[in-house]
C-alpha cells in the first residue's frame, strides 16, 4: 500500500506520464496558478470590506447585525476550504476543484452584481440611519434572499479555490531538490504578495466604484475577473505538475483512530520492526502519542499463527505511514487552536473599524475617502513586511538565530499575534478619544487616526498568514495537503465565527450597551479592550503550545538514525 501511495504521490504531466521537470512547473506553472488566487482575493476583499457599510447605509440593517452577516459570510467561506480540500484529496485532484470553484466564484459574483444593482432587491433610501434620528424601512427577507443567495455561492467557489490553490502552486516545486525546495519557500512568500496587490486594487480601486459609480460595477468587474482566471489557469493546463488524488485523508483519520480505540488492551510490541509496515515506511517513526501506533499492530492468534482470512478482515489493521500521518495532522491541532484570535481580531478590521470610519471626517481636500478604503493600509503594511522579508528580515534573522530558515513558521505566527493585540490597544484608545470629543465638543477627527490599528493588523497578517500557510503545508503529510491548507483556512473561518458569537454573547451581556447602532452612543472601544485581553491570554498559551511542537522531519533523516532514538536534535523548537 505505501509503495502506491508513494507512486502515486509522484509528480505526472498532464498525460499521466512522469513530469518533465525542464517543461512543466517552475515559477512559469506557479505564477498563472496565482492569477485564480489573485482574482478570488480581489473579489472577496471587494465584498468583505465594504459590506457592512452596504448593510448599515443602504438596507438599513443594525450595526450589530451587519457586523455579524459579514463575518459569517467570511467565516462560512473560508469552513468550506475544508470541503474543497476534502473533494480534491477524495477525488478530484487540487486543479480540477479548483477549476471548478472558480467557475462557482464567478456565477456568485454575477449574482451578486444583479442583487446590489436591481431597485427592487432594496429598501427605500434614507439618509440618516447611522444617526438614529429617523425611522427607517429595513431590507425585508425577501430582499435580503437574492444578496445572501450570492455571497453564498461566492463563499462555496472561493472556499474551493482558498484550500486549493496555494497546495498546486506548490505541487510546482520538488521539495527533495535543493534549488526547487528554496524556491518553494520563496513561493509562499511571493504568494501572499501577489494576492495582496489584489487586495489593494479592491480596496482602491473596486470600492471607489462601488461607493462613486454603483456596487453592481464593482461586483461586475469581479465576475469577469474571476471568469478570466478560470480560462488562464485552463490554458496553463500543458504546464503543471499534477499530483493524483489518493483518496479521502479523512477517511485514512477515522480508520486509524477506530483501530487503535479497538486495540487499547494490546500491548505495545518489544520491536517498532513488527508494526505493520514498518519496512515500507515512507514517513518518518515518531515517539508522540504512541496510543495510536496500537492501530498498526498485527492480529495474530493465540498460536502466534497468523488469522484466518474472514477475520483478518474484520480486524484489518493500519500502516505505520498511516498511523504516522495521522499523528502528523493531530500535531497541527494545537497551533491550529491559537491561531483563531488573530482572525476575530482581523475581522474587526472589516467590521467596526470600517464603521467607525464612517463616523469620522473622511474629507481629502474635495474628494470624500471611502471608509471601506481604509484597508488599503492594511494591505500596503502587508506588501511592506512581504517586501522586506527575503531582503532584510530574514537576513536578519538568520544572524540573530543562527538558522538558515530565519524564521520559523511558529515563529511568523507568534509575531503576528503580538502585533494584532498590539493593534486592539491602539483601536481601543482612538474609539475612547473619537466618542469622547463627539460627544462632549461636537468634534469630529480625521479618519486617518484609524491608520495605526489598519497597519499594525495589516504587519501581523504579514507575519501570521505567511507563517500558517507554511506551517500546515510542509508539517501535513504530502497527500495530505489539500485538506491541510483546508485545516489552515479553517482558522480564518472559526475566527470570524468566534468573532459573531462574541458580538452576539456581548450585545447580550450589555443589553445593547457596548455596540450601539450609534456608535457614539455606545462603548465599542470596550469591546476592543476585550480582545487585547482573550489576545494576551492566547499567546500565552500559544508560547506553550509552540515551546513543545516538533518539525516534521524527512525520511531519510529518520532512516539514518538507530531504531528508537530521539529524533529531537533534528527538530527545530519555536
């Protein structure tokens, strides 16, 4: 079974025969791969951070409850990554899925264009609604069906693109070639940048159009953007390296977590050698959560004689390479866990501090600053520490830390979780002094006080997206990756989740006292406060968390050292 699964894992043309390493992948293959990527990120940015201010200022709906239609919309999008991953794994393989999501994507744009432009599917306008000083009509739900109806089906094609694309991209690269293992590691990088400029355009550009010309342009551009990536990465088809699906990663879990739970009351056998097979092992023998290597023991009877044939079947037993993945994907748990407050922290940036903007003077000389462009200094924060981070950081690093990686995964993340509580502080007090002189003077600040909290998430999302994105790709075992970067993805999606639910729990709490849907009524930079608490007490633990983690090491190291020892001195700690 592992001698398949190995050849299966290697990398094929589009034919099915062995891939050409001089005329297929490279950063050729990987740059039109990016385009899908770039157009779903363009799309998604567009609509994320400027909905709520749709929401609030046109269908009249309550702050809170737009807050909250956005970050489910965000958090749906990004939990069904995992089904995309599951679908390539299982089946479909990362370029079809993804083919297939964009394709999706673009029908949900081109809905939602239909939706934001038809007078029909909106209330009567009514200027002062922020201001709570007239009543006005709401978006009814039938109203509300055609825009949700959309967002969904954009959440659905953008989930199968986000879990995918990034994993093809890499698929590019050969990890056991030197040269191409580096440029692997510069790819995800260059990843994050390429869609970052993506998101600068949405923020720029698309919102200007959204706000000055009509959201139905905005959201129409998106559409034949996403229509145009499909046939780009169609044509790339003669270029890529493909990797054939090698059946569902999930099904591989629950098989070996049922089948050490049957096996509990076996012993442990004296040598690793008489594990099913051990001999055939294609990923490294690890000494951690050993209950699960009972999975892979061999049923014998109580003549030591091999069982018949119809009871072999009914206690089948697992590989060491399966048993040995699925301790793999159970390792990424706990980073996985605490890195979900960084993205409740960065929904807030397509949230609240997207309304508060509204509340402040957005005057540049004649012109009037969108508040859903506010994100653009998130973004240019992003291309900034992306910018720097080959040239200058990791350099840097290198030399502070005496490790040619610079940083490590772990590493990225935990610096981006400093800078996103960092970033709540620095919210929380701008909210204090903005209510404080509209309310006791009548003064309204500039809009740009804003900038510090925008930068300071956009440097941590730098740090962090870069960090996880690595971390759950090159920690999962290879045929795993789809559902890895699902798995990675999902951290996003339970983020903005945790984000609705605080909302929620917190509205409660206050009976409406905290998130007014006048915000100079209400106390939002408590609500900020908050979440520099949850955010210093997550990294806590996360410090914790990655102190004890150990990096995936590869086979040959593990096939070079005795049977039994400590694999410790080839793992790198936090």
């Amino acid at each position: 079974m592992d001698s398949i699964a190995a050849a299966a894992a290697a990398a094929v043309d589009y034919r099915g025969n062995p891939a050409d390493r001089s005329k297929t992948g490279g950063w050729l293959a990987a740059g039109l791969i990016l385009v899908t990527e770039l157009s779903e990120r363009m799309c998604v940015i567009g609509i994320s951070m400027n909905l709520v201010t749709y929401l609030v200022g046109d269908l009249h709906l309550s702050t809170s409850y737009s807050a909250n239609v956005v970050t489910n919309f965000m958090g749906t999008l990004n939990l069904l990554a995992l089904a995309g991953g599951f679908a390539a794994d299982a089946k479909l393989g990362r370029f079809l899925t993804a083919a297939i999501s964009a394709s999706v994507a673009a029908a949900g744009a081109s809905l939602l264009t239909m939706a934001t432009s038809l007078s029909s599917m909106q209330p009567p306008p009514c200027e002062e609604f922020r201001r709570g000083e007239t009543k006005c009509v709401a978006a009814s739900g039938g109203q509300l069906a055609m825009l949700f109806a959309a967002l969904y089906i954009i959440a659905a094609g953008a989930g199968g693109i986000k879990a995918n694309i990034s994993g093809f991209g890499s698929d590019q690269f050969d990890e056991n070639d030197p040269k191409e293992e580096k440029a692997m590691v510069f790819f995800f990088n260059r990843f994050y940048f390429g869609i970052s400029l993506g998101s600068l355009f949405a923020v720029t550009v698309l919102i200007y159009i959204q706000d000055n010309v009509g959201r139905g342009w905005g959201y129409g551009i998106s559409a034949a953007a996403l229509a145009g990536a499909v046939m780009v990465l169609l044509a790339g088809t003669p270029r890529y390296r493909f990797r054939r699906p090698q059946g569902s990663p999930l099904t591989v879990v629950a098989r070996v977590m049922w089948r050490a739970w049957r096996n509990r009351g076996l012993p442990h056998p004296p040598q690793d050698s008489q594990l099913n097979g051990y001999e055939a092992a294609t990923v490294p023998r690890t000494r951690r959560l050993r209950f699960l290597d009972k999975a892979a023991i061999v049923w014998r009877d109580e003549n030591s004689v091999s069982v018949e044939p119809e009871t072999r079947e009914n206690r089948a037993t697992s590989t060491l390479t399966e048993v040995e993945e699925v301790k793999m994907v159970l390792k990424l748990l706990p980073v996985w866990a605490t890195s979900i407050l960084f993205w409740t922290i960065y929904s807030q940036m397509t949230t609240f501090s997207v309304e508060q903007a509204t509340y402040m003077n957005r005057k540049v000389g004649a012109a009037t600053f969108p508040s859903g462009s506010m994100s653009v200094f998130l973004f240019l924060s992003i291309l900034l520490v992306t910018s720097l981070n080959q040239r200058v950081l990791v350099p840097l690093a290198r030399r502070l830390t005496r490790n040619n990686q610079g940083f490590t995964s772990l590493q990225r993340i935990g610096v981006g979780l400093i800078f996103s509580v960092a970033a709540m502080a620095v919210a929380a007090a701008v909210e204090k002094s903005r209510r404080d002189l509209a309310n006791n003077n009548g003064t309204i600040i500039s809009v740009f006080w804003l900038v510090p909290q925008f930068c300071l998430v956009g440097i941590g999302e730098g740090f962090a997206y870069v960090g996880q994105l690595e971390f759950f790709i090159r920690e999962a075992p290879e045929r795993m990756k789809s559902m890895s970067t699902g798995l990675f993805i999902s951290t996003i999606s339970m983020g903005f989740f945790f984000s609705s639910v605080l909302v929620t729990v917190v509205d409660r709490a206050t009976n409406g006292g905290w998130i007014k849907d006048n915000l100079d009524r209400g106390r939002l930079d408590y609500f900020y406060w908050m979440l520099v608490v949850l955010g210093v007490l997550n990294y806590i633990v996360f410090l914790g968390v990655g102190r004890k983690h150990q990096y995936k090491v590869h086979v040959f190291q593990w096939k070079n050292q005795d049977e039994g020892s400590d694999h410790s001195k080839n793992v790198e700690l936090i």
